[in-house]
C-alpha cells in the first residue's frame, strides 16, 4: 500500500510540473509576441520620423 501511495503522489507532482511547463511555454510565446510588436513598432516609427526629417520644411518668420 505504502507504494501505490508514493506512486500516486508521484504521478501528482508530475502532472502538476507538466501543467508549470505548458504555462511557462505559453507565457514565453506571449513574451516573444510582445517582443515582435514593440520592435515592429519601433522600426515603424524609425521609418516615420525619417520620412518626416526627409520632408523640405517649410518655416515662415
């Protein structure tokens, strides 16, 4: 009995370790999409304000 009862604590922590695992790999993958948005972000404003810079201005004193 002694056994099935180490077996089944076992068998616990092992699924509980599994369901860590899959929310740290999901947490992860959020991370990484967050990642891709703010650098396309930044690349997208880097784009703007050079096209803004590149424009002749037009200053009236």
């Amino acid at each position: 009995m002694s056994s099935d009862v180490h077996v089944s604590i076992n068998y616990g922590i092992l699924m509980v370790v599994e369901e860590i695992q899959e929310y740290l790999k999901t947490e992860l993958q959020i991370q990484a999409t967050q990642q891709d948005i703010i650098e396309n972000a930044i690349v997208a404003l880097q784009i703007e304000l050079k096209k803004a810079n590149e424009q002749p201005h037009n200053h009236k004193n």
